[in-house]
C-alpha cells in the first residue's frame, strides 16, 4: 500500500494496490533488501522444504549487514539469476535468548522469522521486494529476495538539485493494507530503487516489524517502529492499526517536499511530545510553492486521530495523488529525521543496522491489552532503554564536531572572499534558498561567483562571524544537517561597526571521504552588503 511509489520515476505517494499505472512515481535505491531479525526455523507448512542452500545457489559479496544477519549477493547456480540473500545466523540468536531470557525469548525471534518470510510470501506486487525462498541449515537462516540495486530513496534525495511534486508521489501501501498486513516501518530507508536506471522501479522492503492484523482491528501490537515516524496513538500505548502506516506516509511525504522532516528533537521525549500534539507547519520560504493539495493530503495523514485519518483507498482518489502536478520544489537534497538516537542490543551491546539500530519493537509482540501497556505486564519499548556509552557515541560526537568545524571553514572563505576555497568546500551542484536570490531557488556557482568576484575579494574591512547554537542532525553515515544562526560583525561605508544576524541550515554530503555543502537555506534580510551564502 506504499501509496504508489512509481511513476516515471516511480512517484512516491500513489496508493495503489494493483502495479501502479494511473500514479506518477519515483524510484527508490538501496544496495540490498533490507535486513531482519533473525530466527531458526521457518514453519515448513508455509515455506517449501528446500536442499542445503549452497547447494543451490553460490554467495559473492556482501551488500549490508545488521546484529544478526549479513546479506550478500547470490546466483542461483540452475539459472544464473541474481538474488539478494539474508543470511541469518541462528545460533547468536541463541545465544541471545540464553542472554536475555532464554527460551521463550527465542521463541519469539524464531516467530518473527517465520512471520516475515509469511508476509513476503503473501505480499506479490512489482512494488515490494520479492521473496523467493526460505532455507534452514543448521545454525543459519537464508531468505533470498529480490536483487534490489538502486539504493535508497533517501540517497536518492540527497543526489537530487531539487525534488517536484510530480515525483513525490509514488508508493505502493493499499496493497499491503488490502492483505491486513501493517507494516509500521516505513521511512525512506525501506523504500528502494529496482536499479539505478532512470525511472527504474520504486519497492517497499524490510517486513521484519511487519503484523498482521484482522481487517480494521486496533489492539496494542507492541512499541515498534523508528522514533521520527512513531504515530501518537503508538506513543500513547492506545489500541493501533493500518491507520500507523499512513501516519508515516505523511512524514515522508513532508520530507521528500522540502527534505527535513515535519518533527525532530534531539531530546527524543520532546520529539514524542511533537508528534503527539501534532505541532508541525509549513514555515516559508520552502513551502510557499507547495501546492495547498499536497498540503491538505500531508494534513489527512497526520491527523492526531486515526479514526479521522485518512485511509490509502481515500489518499488513492486525492486531488493531488491524480494530479499532474509539476511544480518544482525545494528538495533541500534531503534531510530525513535524524538517526542519532539509536537501539543498542542490549544483549551482546552491539549496534545493528536496519534491523535493530534505526528502529525498535518490543521483545513481546503479542497484541496485549492497551489497559496493560503501560505496567509491567507489557515490555517496555526498546527506545527506553539508556543507550550505552561507547563507540558509538564517540563517533556521533566527532562526526558533528566535523561538520561544525566545516561549516566554519566555508564561512572563513566567504569572509576572506576566497572563491577557490568556498569551491573545494561546496558541490558544484550547490542548490540554495537565500534573500539575495529572492526567494528563488539557485543551482551551481554563479550566482555566489559574482558576490566573490565583485563584492568580497574586495572588501578589505575587517569581518568577524560567529556561528551561536549549532545543532547537528547526522543523517546516516554520509550525510548530515547543521542548523545555526549567524551573527556578522562588520564595518560599514562610513567606518561604524554593525551587527547582522541570519539564520542559516546547511546540508552536507560526504564524498570519498571528504564532506561538501550540498544546500543550504538562508532566512532574514540581508544582513550585510557582503551577506550572501
């Protein structure tokens, strides 16, 4: 029920449930499927009983990995065709039972295998990653899905100058929904590109928090999902339903339009208090050429209420859904919900990947009475759990120490009017909302060129800036979101000191190792004669 990501690019938001035709789409990236938690055994009644997996099919590389599983490139030796292969290692599952509460705690990860292959295996639609087979051997599971080689949507978002609302609305979640399935995961990272052609297929992937439900049931399913895209009625421990997933669409909608997302605290209780009172808006300049459609559409899925909120058979027929809308947008090259609050294993204190870094489900995934969530009867949710110190956090400190420390040298350059510097620090594709443009949205280099060339090399006054309240949002390992504002010191024409403030985010993308400013936004009056980037 992605909604319908598909369209010449697989549009992003079109709810459909057959292959999405009627819909514009864009596609959606990712190295591998996905990896999930991991299980010993499969329910044979529902999963062919195949021969030892190498006998079948030979491993090349790896594609991702997670803390119980590695996926890698395979070939099935009969026909030579490619797949992707979760391989699961069921004996740290074990292990991790013995850790954490034993058998019964395996009992449950071996449940949530069995649960995954069985969604997949229901779910047939060109727009959700395939699975193929299910194999047991001793001590590892193999799942082997589609080979899925685009990438992610939210790289996709990043590489992008700018993103239109023709190419946001394309993904497939009716579908899921048509099969009583939930699938309370649904971010950027789990919407994937079938190939890195242009207007290659969009697929939904990653099943492994995925429930199934009875029609319109609600009933307290567990904490699951990644913080960012948590709805209320989830943060509340109320009875929940399909009515999630389209809460999440909403999120991702507000991001692929204007690349941040419409709630974020690096306090993770303030996030949740955000989304409960669904205090988010549309700040301008970026949403002033959003269409009021794809306002209203982002509004019915993010309605507090999951009894008003819109379905995905009501999002089908919404007037911007149909529409060939083609306006362009700000893409801000992306800027998802920040992942820097993660879950850590408690069990051997590693830090997974998709399955267990960037999002959380309760150990018990029973559905329980919502009278029971909140004592002890029910797990707590692993988010709740203090992260602990460690690696992880010193990398996340350093990480954001970068990027204060870059964003500082672009400034430098701009002061000095160093053009050559300010080049080495930016993407030649350099995308910008600033005053001096006029609410307009600039590509490349010119534009700054002709302030550096005419304006800065020449300024011989002295400049002093200083950058107050720097918040850095770290967007995976390659990206991040520095948010400040800028307060500059300067002499005017008449030799009296003056003082301009702006407030200023910047994208960064890193490249080979090196880190580039990829977009920013500038809010405020010019500040200064000499006040441009």
């Amino acid at each position: 029920m992605l909604l319908s990501l598909s369209s010449s690019l697989s549009s992003p938001l079109c709810f459909t449930s057959s292959p999405p035709e009627t819909c514009a789409r864009r596609p959606l990236k990712r190295e591998a499927i996905p990896p999930s938690l991991p299980c010993t055994s499969v329910n044979m009644s529902t999963v062919p009983i195949s021969t030892r997996f190498t006998d079948e099919y030979q491993l090349f590389e790896e594609l991702g990995k997670g803390a119980f599983s590695i996926v890698r490139r395979c070939s099935k030796k009969s026909t030579g065709q490619e797949y992707a292969a979760k391989i699961i290692n069921t004996k740290k599952l074990s292990a991790r039972g013995c850790h954490v509460g034993s058998y019964q705690q395996m009992e449950n990860d071996h449940q949530k295998l069995d649960r995954e292959a069985r969604i997949c295996r229901l779910l047939k639609h060109p727009n959700i990653v395939r699975l193929h087979d299910s194999i047991s051997e001793e001590g590892f599971h193999y799942l082997v899905f589609d080979l899925v080689t685009g990438g992610e949507l939210f790289e996709d978002i990043v590489a992008r100058e700018y993103y239109s609302e023709a190419d946001a609305r394309s993904w497939s979640v009716s579908h899921i929904h048509q099969h009583d399935i939930v699938h309370r995961d649904l971010k950027p990272e789990n919407l994937l590109l079938a190939s890195k052609m242009k207007g290659a297929a969009v697929k939904l992937a990653d099943f492994g928090l995925a429930i199934e439900v009875q029609a319109e049931q609600q009933a307290w399913f567990g904490f699951a999902g990644t913080p960012g895209y948590l709805s209320p009625e989830v943060l509340r421990k109320d009875p929940y339903g399909k009515p999630v997933d389209i809460w999440a669409c909403g999120v991702i909608l507000y991001i692929l339009l204007v690349g941040y997302p419409p709630f974020w605290d690096e306090d993770q209780h303030k996030l949740y208090q955000q989304i409960k009172a669904g205090a988010y808006d549309f700040p301008s300049p970026e949403w002033d050429t959003v269409t009021p459609e794809a306002k209203n559409l982002i509004n019915q899925m993010l309605t507090i209420n999951p009894a008003k909120r819109i379905t995905a058979d009501q999002a089908i027929n919404h007037p911007w859904v149909c529409g060939a809308i083609l306006t362009t947008m700000l893409v801000s090259r992306n800027f998802q919900e920040a992942q820097t609050t993660v879950v850590h294993n408690p069990a051997d204190g590693t830090k997974g990947s998709t399955e267990s870094c960037n999002n959380t489900e309760e150990e018990e995934m029973k559905a329980c009475p919502p009278q029971e969530a909140a004592n002890s009867s029910c797990p707590a949710p692993e988010s709740a759990l203090p992260p602990p110190a460690g690696s992880s956090r010193t990398l996340q400190h350093t990480r954001k120490q970068e990027i204060i420390k870059m964003t500082e040298q672009l400034i430098e350059a701009i002061n000095n009017g160093d053009f050559e510097a300010y080049t080495r620090i930016c993407d030649p594709g350099l995308t910008s909302f600033e005053p001096e443009a006029l609410g307009n949205l600039v590509e490349g280099m010119d534009f700054h060129k002709f302030y550096f060339e005419n304006l800065l090399s020449k300024n011989s006054k002295p400049v002093h800036t200083t950058i107050l309240n720097p918040h850095v949002h770290l967007i995976g390992e390659e990206a991040a979101c520095i948010a400040y504002i800028r307060l500059t010191q300067f002499m005017d024409a008449q030799g009296r000191p003056r003082s301009c403030q702006s407030e200023e985010t910047r994208v960064w993308h890193r490249r080979d190792a090196k880190w580039l400013n990829v977009h920013f936004h500038c809010s405020g009056a010019p500040a200064a004669p000499l006040h441009f980037a």
